[in-house]
C-alpha cells in the first residue's frame, strides 16, 4: 500500500482553509504531529482522526533543509 510508505506532504492549499490560515505551503512535508513523528500518509490521518475542530495542533514541517513550526486550527469540515 503507497499511502503507508508516502511521506505525508501538502500537495494543495486550499484559500480560506485552515492550512492556509496556518501558512503552511505547497510541498510542506510534516514531520511532527504534536511532537509525534509522522511517517506516512496513513499515520497523519491516523492522527487527524482523533482530533477535533477548533483543536490546535503544532505540527513541524520540512520546508526546503528547514523544519518550520506550524500551528494549524482545525475547523469544521464544510457540509457537516
């Protein structure tokens, strides 16, 4: 399975998403969920499936050889 060994990077920001608020940026590869080490697709949703909206988590990203903090506030999903 690709999504259990796919690093989990930002592949769209949508505008007025809560990423976008956040700053994070197309081709952001998180590293860290909450001080947990991310290694895949698969364990970033993991993660998020046990947050909740207007829950802030701190994630650290690789943006180019730096890792950036990041401080993402979950919304509700639209539609819900």
């Amino acid at each position: 399975n690709v999504v259990e060994r796919t690093p989990p990077y930002v592949e769209e920001i949508l505008p007025g998403s809560p990423a976008a608020k956040a700053g994070l940026r197309v081709d952001d590869l998180i590293v860290y969920f909450d001080g947990v080490p991310v290694s895949s697709i698969a364990a970033f949703r993991d993660l998020m499936s046990v947050t909740r909206p207007g829950q802030t988590v701190k994630l650290e990203v690789r943006r180019g050889e730096k890792l950036e903090p990041v401080e993402l506030k979950l919304e509700e999903k639209p539609g819900k």
